[in-house]
C-alpha cells in the first residue's frame, strides 16, 4: 500500500499537461556515442534498432552517475496534496532536502478514463500546474516556466541541483484503478486495470500505447528525467489492491501479470526512442511489492528487464488489516512472526523456515534476478498501529482483532487499529469516518515518545488542551532492526522508524552492494524545534542516510553473483508459463518452456544451469524427467537475522533420448515452494563448451552459434575474386589426383553430430565442422555457416 495516509484534501487531483510546450527545448545534439552500449546497466533490456544514450545517465560500468557524495540512491517521494491549503502542515519543494536525494518521485498521475497520464484539469486549483503559495520563502515561481505549481518549484530547484532527478509517479494506492476528479469524488474507470488488460484477460495494447506515448509527451512537456508506476497490484491473488477495485480487477485477474508486462516493455521502448531523440536516457521504474503473498501471484516478476531500477515497498508488512501485530518494516525475521506462524510458514518443511514478511527476504526475491544496484529497498516515513493488543511482548507478536472493520475495507475480520492523537495521518471509510490504522508521520511518534502535544494537533481537528493517556515507551528488536512505542495503559502499539533503525537499514544497503533506498513519504521525516520544545518536520533521517551513503563504495553493477558468466551466449530462449492462478498456485508449479533459436540441435544430455533466489528454500524439483538439482545452495535452514546468500544454483538436464531442433521447444514442469522473480544467469553446455544465455541481457557478452562465433556484420576487406567471365576449359582426361583430395572421408550422414575439426565428404566435396553441429547438410550453410568448403575430390 503505497499511499497509506489519504484524506480527500490531500488526494486532490490536479492539471493536464500542457500539450507542446517542452521544458528547455530538445536536446540539440542528439547522442550516437560508440560507447552507449558499454554504458547499459548490466541486465537491461535495449530496444531493438536504438541508440539509446544510456552514458548520460550511467558510467562506463553501468552505474547510474548522481554526483560525488551519493554513491547510493535516496529516493524521495514527494505528495502532491501537503500543500496547507486546507490548513495542516505544508510540505512544498522548498522543504525537500535538495543536497541530500538523488531523486524525487512525484505523486501521483493517474491514468485517466481515456487512458492517458493525467493530473487532472488545469487551474489555480491544480497543486501540479497552476497553484501558488505567495508569501511562502522559497515557494516562488520560476516566471520563465509555461505552468506553475508543484512543477514549477520542481523544475526551479532542479536547475540548482543538476544531479537530482525527478519522476512522474503514476497510480498509487487510492489511483490504481480509478482517479480522483474534479470535483473530489472518486472516478472508477478502471484505471491499470483496464489500460492494461481487456475484460476477457487479453492485453489491451491499444490502451497500452495510448498511455505509454502520453507518458513520453508528459515528462517532455514538464521536464521529468522518467516514469514511476506504482500499479497495486498485478498479481492473480483475488481481492488484492484497493478493495474499490476489486470487482473490475478480479475479474481480469488471470491476464494482469500479462498486461503489465507489456505495459513495462511499451513504455520502455517508448522512453528509449524518446531518449535517443532528445539525447538523454529516460528512466522508468516501479513501486513493486514486498509480500510473499502478492508476489506469489505475480509469476516471476517478468517486468525487472525493463526497468532501470525496482524500488520495493518494504513496509506494510503488518497492519490493521488483520489482527497480527507486528513492525511495519521489519529487515529481517525472527521466527517468530504471528501471521506466519498461524499459516504454519515456520512448521512446514516446504517453506524452509523462511519467513517472507520483511525486507531482507524482499531483497533476496529482487536480487534472484537484478544486480544489486538496481534495487532499492523501501522505508516508511509514517507508523502503523493497533490498539486493544492482547498478548506478546510488550505488544510484539500479539493480537488485536476488531469487531467491525472499516466502511469499504472489503473485509470481514480485521484489526484494531490505532485512532485519535495515535492516528493524526488518517484516511476516512467509504462513509467518511476515521479508518483506524495508528497511521502517523514519524515527527508525531517522536513526539509522543516524548510526551509532548506539538502545537500543530489543533489543525488536525483536536482541541488545544489535548492531553495524552498513558506512556509510549520506545522498544527497539535488534533482530528485526525494528523499534516501536508501547502504551501498556492504553495497550496501544505503534511500528516506528528512528535513526538507529534507519542507520542500520543504511548500514545493510551498503553492505549489501544495493541500489539505495525509497522512501514513503519525505514529509514524514522529523527535526527538533528546541524553542518549542517539540519535534516537528525536518530531514533526520534522510541525513542519516545520505551521510552513510557519500563516501560508501560503490554499489553491486554485475547480476552474476562470484562466478564470472561466459562472454560468448547463444539464442536459447526459456520462460517460465502456466502458472496456476490465486489460491490454486501453491506449491509453485509452472512450465519451464526451453526454445532452441540457434541453428544446432541440441543434444540429448545437453545440461542447462541458472540461478533463483535465496528467497525461496533450495528445494526446487521438477515432474518430468531432466533430474532438476539444486547443486549449489547460498542459503539453508531458516532466515533469521538474514539470508546468508543470494543465489540457489540448479542444473538440469534434457533427457538422454530427448534432442531439441533448431526452433523446437520442450516443458517441463517445474515445482517451488516460495515465490522467486525471473531466474538468471544461466548457462548451456554444448559438447562440452559453455555459454551464456542472450536473454540474461548481461553485459559484455557476444552472440554466437554453439561452436563459434556469428558471422561479423560487415562484409570483409578483401572482397572475394570475381569469377571469371569464362569457364574455364574443361580437361580431357581427368587428372591423376583429384584436385581438393580424394573422397576418402567418412560420408556425411543426416542425424549424426560432428564436432569442431571433423572432416566429411558429401556430393564430391570435401567438408571440415567449424563447430558443433547436427542435421546441418553440407553445403547449405553459406559462407559464414557451419561446414567450411576444403575443395573438390
């Protein structure tokens, strides 16, 4: 849940772009450096025929360039309706901490009923285009800009901090499937939901392209470096996501996780076209999610290839959505998770002991797939709370079930979820009242850890003498890195974030090789006002962070894990299809489909091997005969304190009487126990010699056929001897010795292999295999083929 705090002021939805008018013109010069493709960030996905010019974002290995002092990302996620027009807490562009992000995403664009990216009509009204803030310092417009708004102030400060660059956030939590308009009430068009996918579970690539070209159109008109979709959810799990949407969205459910792909490869084609144009590299990237429950119904997370970067949303783990207490954000497990332990997660030999409600494991299932750097793990700005929580330690692990859940909530049985002074960042029901959630900005928690009514509680709708009940006592978990306040008076528990929390998430990523972090929300952080004696919004704990991060080393640019890749791949394409849908998808059993595109059969025997992630227990099998074995493990037993690795590696093998043609593809079915995202770093063994795999996208590889490199594509220098324009004179009497040798070779024979150096005859020819090879005939295969032509005999 990407936007857990959500009033109907701060959701209002503002402007259209303003069509035609760019920010700063295009880019004069457009970009056709040589070395572009040296700069691609290792596993992304380049749009075929385009030089896309990723050195003006990346170095020459791959990493993204933010300035000198962020060798790690800070992500910031700015809200469009803090503006202090209804009388809370402003939170503007000039209250960013501009020096310490590398990037601000900006929320939210929705996706209108016409499906392009909107922000919502035009006008004075409209926080993104067209309002003001007179009198506020800092808050000034740029009078050069065409629009004015947040855009304006976005725009303004970015010409001070060239480095930092910005996002155009699209959905949401509340945006997903429908938007807000005008007027203030809810739109349900349909939203992702239907862009992406038809009623009947196709794609909806019309819609697709529709978005997908607005999307280019729009960050072009208002100066953004990318798009951010935060699309919840895609997965085939019935009622995920906003239950607004559920009856649109459950029924297209078995085609979402199809939709959203090419949704991904759409605006990704788009983007990198529109960057080879303007001579800059546009990035694109999602809010992903980070429970094991929603990412089982999102097959393997096929979109990661697309994406510059993932940022996971690592928080709303536990909630006042059920009754299980627990920390909103927890890094690592401690085998003593209470939702995990009533779904028997911990007592089921499958799973491993691995428990999947926190952002280690989170990491894992990303790192399975993508390097290190390009994931970014997600920190909670806000709480979340229960009240009434019976049982655990110091409310750790207890329980707090309701009697009635919210208004809209689409639910039946839920938790008790924290209200009043411990719920100041509130949404409202369907019906307008408080939806108990103990949803609050962290500069509020420290101020209640404190004892301390802030000033501010009188525009949040409590009276001035507002006085507290009870003591919150801070509590920190060194196993989870979680801390948390307990009113054991009011048996009120409230998952917090702080700066020994934050240090150590921070201390993780760089250990780690990671990206960097996201945030939700930058107006949730805190500093103390000691005149007032209160704690009030600041930048605490993105200082902590970006001083954690400046001289880090940098981060991990490679997906391989020790073991280097082959530099030679070949065209054999495999894909994980037919996963079974919703609650049926357990355990995990999927086709694995192996499609030869190289122009050799493979042989029967012909061994494959790849890596999952570690957030899944290394117990991968498969039910169809090619002897699937996990022969290398990076992580056993369970996850408490962290996983040890990364990588599970597998060997598998195509049975002894199964060959594979040239175009022929084989199932088989695969079976695991928790989700993994796309399984990588393959390889093949062919006679012997090891390849890469041209899908894994990985850097520094060359194309080849099995047994030798492609022919290169260009013609050589010396062109061959023009035939002579005559024949030449046929001899009367044969000559002694054939010329070329005699025909004392073994005859070709269909079907059989032949190997690099063997020699053939075959139609009075003789014949020598360049490289491993099968059905391939003689004098068929061209210049650059196969068989090299050794003469007549």
């Amino acid at each position: 849940m990407l936007s857990p705090t959500r009033t109907r002021a701060m959701l209002l939805a503002s402007g259209a772009a303003i069509a035609g008018l760019l920010v700063g013109g295009l880019s004069a010069g457009v970009s056709h450096a040589a070395d572009n493709e040296g700069c691609r960030p290792d596993g992304l996905y380049k749009t075929a025929g385009v030089d896309v010019p990723y050195c003006s974002v990346y170095d020459a290995e791959g990493r993204e360039k933010m300035g000198a002092d962020h060798q790690r990302r800070v992500i910031g996620y700015f809200t469009g309706w803090r503006t202090g027009k209804d009388g809370t807490p402003a939170y503007l562009a000039n209250n960013i901490p501009w020096s310490k992000v590398t990037h601000l995403n900006y929320a939210f664009a929705h996706v209108g009923a016409d499906n392009k990216i909107s922000v919502g009509s035009d006008g004075v009204n409209n926080a993104a285009t067209g309002m003001t803030w007179p009198g506020v310092a800092g808050a000034e417009m740029d009078p050069a800009l065409p629009y004015k708004g947040h855009f304006n102030q976005l725009t303004k400060f970015k010409k001070q901090y060239p480095n930092v660059k910005t996002l155009i956030s699209v959905g949401g939590w509340a945006e997903t499937g429908g938007y807000f308009g005008d007027d203030g009430n809810r739109v349900a068009s349909g939203g992702f939901y239907s862009m992406a996918t038809n009623a009947d579970g196709s794609v909806n690539q019309a819609g697709i392209d529709t978005f997908a070209d607005s999307s280019v159109e729009f960050i072009r008109t208002y100066g953004f470096n990318g798009v951010d979709i935060d699309y919840e959810y895609p997965t085939t799990m019935k009622d995920a996501g906003n239950p607004l949407d559920w009856q649109l969205a459950n029924a297209r459910r078995p085609g979402l996780v199809q939709g959203y792909a090419a949704l991904m490869k759409s605006l990704r084609e788009k983007l990198d076209r529109a960057g080879a144009a303007d001579g800059k590299h546009y990035l694109l990237s999602v809010a992903a999610p980070s429970s094991g429950y929603l990412l089982r119904g999102m097959e393997t997370f096929q979109v990661q290839k697309y994406l510059d970067y993932v940022n996971i949303m690592s928080y709303d783990l536990h909630g006042a959505w059920n009754e299980y207490v627990g920390p909103n954000a927890s890094l690592f497990d401690d085998g003593k998770d209470g939702e995990l332990a009533a779904a028997g997660v911990y007592s089921t030999s499958q799973y491993g002991g691995v428990g999947y409600l926190n952002t280690d494991w989170a990491y894992h299932y990303f790192r399975g797939s993508m390097p290190g750097g390009r994931i970014n793990i997600g920190l909670p700005y806000y709480t979340r709370g229960f009240k009434n929580v019976q049982g655990g330690t110091d409310g750790l692990w207890g329980k707090a079930p309701a009697t009635t859940c919210p208004a809209g909530a689409g639910l039946t049985k839920c938790g008790d979820g924290a209200v009043g002074i411990d719920n100041l960042w509130h949404d409202k029901d369907t019906a307008g009242v408080e939806s108990p959630a103990g949803s609050n900005p962290m500069w509020h928690a420290k101020n209640l850890e404190k004892g301390v009514v802030g000033d501010y509680v009188t525009t949040y709708g409590f009276p001035a003498n507002t006085t507290l009940t009870g003591t919150y006592v801070r509590k920190y978990d060194s196993t989870l890195v979680a801390p948390w306040l307990w009113n054991a008076q009011k048996k009120v528990f409230l998952s917090t974030e702080d700066e020994q929390s934050v240090a150590a998430k921070a201390d993780y990523v760089v250990d780690k090789g990671i990206g960097g972090t996201m945030v939700w929300e930058l107006a949730g952080d805190y500093a103390y006002n000691a005149a007032k004696g209160q704690y009030e919004v600041g930048d605490t704990l993105t200082d902590t962070m970006y001083q954690k991060f400046k001289s880090a080393s940098p981060y991990g640019a490679k997906k391989a894990g020790t073991t280097a890749l082959p530099t030679q791949a070949v065209d054999i394409k495999t894909e994980f299809t037919e996963f079974k849908l919703g609650d049926s998808n357990y355990p995990l059993t999927p086709k694995l489909k192996i499609t030869n595109n190289t122009n050799a059969t493979l042989p029967g025997g012909t061994e494959f091997r790849f890596d999952y992630g570690t957030s899944a227990p290394n117990n991968a099998s498969d039910q169809s005969g090619f002897g699937t074995t996990v022969i290398s493990s990076g992580h056993t037993g369970n996850n408490v304190g962290g996983l040890k690795g990364d990588f599970q590696r597998v060997s598998l093998k195509l049975p002894a009487w199964q060959t594979l043609a040239p175009g022929a593809s084989v199932d088989l079915a695969f079976n695991y126990y928790l989700p993994v995202s796309t399984p990588s770093n393959w390889t093949v063994t062919i006679s012997g010699t090891t390849y890469a795999l041209l899908g894994d996208l990985a850097r520094g590889t060359t194309p080849v056929q099995p047994g030798g490199t492609q022919p290169p594509t260009t013609p050589p220098t010396t062109p061959p001897t023009t035939p002579p324009t005559t024949p030449p004179t046929t001899p009367t009497t044969p000559p002694t010795t054939p010329p070329g040798g005699t025909c004392t070779n073994p005859a070709y024979v269909a079907g059989t292999i032949y190997n690099s150096g063997n020699v053939v005859s075959h139609k009075g020819r003789n014949w020598k295999a360049q490289w491993w090879t099968q059905n391939e005939e003689p004098g068929t295969t061209g210049d650059w083929g196969v068989w090299k032509d050794q003469g007549a005999c």
